[in-house]
C-alpha cells in the first residue's frame, strides 16, 4: 500500500497548482473567454442605446408634435438603459467568487433592463422600431451570455470553488498558525512574570516575618493585640447602648433632650472609639455617666422608645456603667496599655521596623495583586491556545478533505 504524500504547507499552494493544472486550465480559459464575450456584449448593448439616444434626441430637436414625446419616453429610456449598463463593473478575475459576484450582478442587470423595457416600449411605440428591433437582439445575446455563466459556474465551474476554498483554507491555516505562535510566546511570558512573582512574594514574606519577629516589634505587636482585645471588651461592655446612643442624638438634635455640646462630642467618640474615649476620660468616667443618666430619664419619661427585649438590655448596662463601675477596671488597663505602646512608638528602632514592616506589607499586596492578574491572564491565554489549536486542526482536515476531492490522493498537511 503506497504511502500517503506528505506536504508541506508552505508549498500547499505551489503543489495543488501543479495538481490541478490539466483539470482547471480549460475551464479557467473557458472562463476567462465567457468574461470577455459578457464585456463585449454589455459594450454592443450600451452602443445600441446610444443609436436609440442619438435619434430621439434628434427628433426631439425637431419639435415635432406628433413624434416628441414618442422621443422623449425613447430618450429617457436609453439614457437609463445606458447607465444601468455602465455600472457593470466586469473584473477579468477567474476565481469562483469573483465569477459568482459577476453573474449575480449581470442576472440583476438583465432584471432591471427587463423591467426598464417592459415600462417603457409601450410608450415608444410605434417609433423607433427598427432601434428597439436592433437593441433586443443584442439584448437577448446579454441574457443569452449571463444564462450560460451561471450554466458555466453550476455544472462545470464547481470544483474550483472547492479549489479556491482550499487556498484560502491554506491562508487561514496558516494566520491560525502564527495566531496560536503568538500565543504561546505571550503565555510563555506571562509564566516567567508568574515564577518571578512567585519568587518575590516568597521573599517578601520572609523579609516581612523577620521584620516582625524582632523582639522591639513584637512587643509593639502584642501591645496591639492587647489594645484591640481591651477595645473589643469595651465595645462589648457597652454593645446595648449603640441604638438609644444615635437615638440620643437624634432626640438631642431636635432639642426634645438636652444634651451639653461637649456631651454630644464625648458620645461620638465612644460610637467611633469606645476605648480611646474611656481611657481620655476622668477617673470614673464622670461624661459618660451624665450622658448615661441622661438616656435613662429619656427612657423612663417615654423620649427614647426601644423594643422591651432591647429595653431590659440597655437598662442592666446602664445600671452596671452608672451604678456598679463596670468600666472602671477597662479604663485603667486601657489606660496602661496604651501608655505602654506610646513609650514603644517612641523608640526609633521600633518606628524603623514599623516603617519597614508597612513598606513590606504594601510591597507584598502589591506582588499579590500583580499575581492574581497574571494568573488571571495566563488562564485566558490557555483557553485561546488550546482554542486555536483546535481551530487550526479544524483546517487541516478540511484542507486535506479538499485535496482528496480535488486530487483523489489521501494526502497529508504538514505543519513546520
């Protein structure tokens, strides 16, 4: 069993030339010749309708009731004749589509003089006869050349469609080609920008543990964590009185509770920062147990209205803050731990490696970022590769589809 030929596809075209030479060079010349005979005829058809142009003009020149508007309709007729003709635009191409494009634009010229002759001979008649006689026969020669083009392009003309499908396919094979190349060199940078970023996020985050492990800054870290912890504990201690608080205001701003200026400045900072505002205040937290007693006489006259379960919990804290001290231990650890963190902040060692573990820790963001989009990216540039490789081998077999029905050889493209 003989092997199948193997071709190359940068001489695809070369070989099927070669190929199909004895098949496709009549018909192309037979082509080529149909081309000219559709020009010439067009050309005796236009000289045609100037004869009929030249004489209705001249016996309109004559001003001959009787025959003048028989001339005028006939001149009119011949001048639109004329452009219609004029706009053919008859390409000498011989590929398929181009001989396509021909016949369907002479099939739609051959309509419109139809429908130009059926509008206007009845309104020529009975002049011009032997004009209107010698114009059909070049006429029907029009209609006669564009049938058998289309006779031409069904029967015999086919296979170079195909032929010319197959060239076009060898383009596109070759556009997918270089498309998927293209790809593959952006995806393969894109991997390298991946790793390097891999490795600069690795070294970042040990940089940035190491800038955090120093004793100076774990320190300023645990007095952080203990600042937060006692933060969250006063947030806690007061989580009942978050609502009656901007009822408070509320009320306060529409003076139906009065409530001193510097009250209302206190009660927005315990709703920003419960813990910096106990530990900025006196010893027993004299402010926030006047803002308390207020909102309690606003409860108790009707003023601030909550729902009962609520109710029950605002009250007990605010028996526990006015009454009980509940914050008073909050306030001096508070007050400890933050003057413990001052004194660390005042250390330059230690606001160097603050500085240092920020600029670290946007740095790291950033890779990150940089990364997610590259990932990203890489992802898209995947599905595009194996897209084309998929498109690419889509043209392949139909290529070689093409050449079996061209050739009848079982051949294969091959792909550099």
């Amino acid at each position: 069993m003989s092997q199948a030929p193997q071709i190359q596809l940068l001489e695809f075209k070369e070989w099927l030339r070669k190929e199909t030479t004895s098949q496709f060079e009549p018909l192309q010349s037979k082509a080529r010749s149909l081309i000219k005979e559709i020009k010439e005829r067009t050309e005796d058809t236009v000289d045609s309708s100037k004869k009929i142009l030249d004489n209705s003009q001249s016996e309109m020149s004559k001003n001959n009731p009787k025959t003048h508007r028989f001339a005028r309709n006939a001149n009119k007729f011949s001048e639109s004749l004329i452009n219609t003709l004029n706009a053919v635009n008859v390409s000498e191409n011989v590929q398929y589509e181009s001989l396509q494009s021909l016949c369907n634009e002479m099939e739609r010229v051959c309509a419109n003089i139809d429908q130009l002759r059926r509008s206007a001979y009845p309104y020529i008649s009975p002049y011009f006869i032997f004009d209107r006689r010698r114009l059909d026969v070049f006429i029907k020669r029009l209609y006669d050349m564009t049938k058998e083009l289309r006779q031409f392009l069904t029967v015999k003309y086919a296979n170079v469609k195909t032929f010319d499908e197959a060239n076009l396919n060898a383009e596109k094979l070759t556009q997918t080609l270089n498309e998927t190349k293209q790809n593959q060199e952006s995806l393969r940078q894109i991997e390298a920008r991946i790793q390097d970023l891999e490795s600069h996020i690795s070294e970042t985050k040990d940089k940035l543990t190491k800038t955090r492990s120093r004793v100076e800054l774990a320190e300023l870290v645990r007095l952080d964590g203990e600042a937060e912890e006692l933060r969250a504990q006063v947030k806690h201690g007061l989580r009942y009185l978050q609502k009656p608080f901007y009822k408070l205001q509320s009320l306060s701003r529409a003076s139906s509770v009065a409530v001193p200026p510097d009250e209302l400045r206190k009660l927005e900072d315990y709703l920003a920062d419960p813990l910096a505002a106990l530990t900025k205040e006196n010893d027993g937290y004299p402010t926030l147990k006047s803002v308390l007693t207020k909102l309690d006489a606003a409860i108790t006259q009707g003023r601030l209205k909550l729902k009962s379960t609520r109710l029950r919990k605002a009250q007990e804290q605010i028996n526990a803050v006015l009454n009980q001290n509940a914050l008073s231990q909050l306030q001096q650890r508070g007050r400890t731990a933050i003057a413990q963190r001052m004194q660390a902040l005042s250390s330059d060692t230690v606001r160097a490696l603050q500085n240092e573990s920020t600029r670290l820790q946007k740095q790291l963001e950033a890779l990150q970022k940089d990364y997610e989009t590259c990932a990203t990216q890489a992802k898209i540039l995947k599905g595009n590769q194996a897209k084309l490789k998929e498109k690419a081998e889509h043209f392949k077999k139909d290529l070689e589809g093409k050449i079996l029905q061209l050739t009848r050889k079982n051949a294969q493209i091959v792909i550099s």
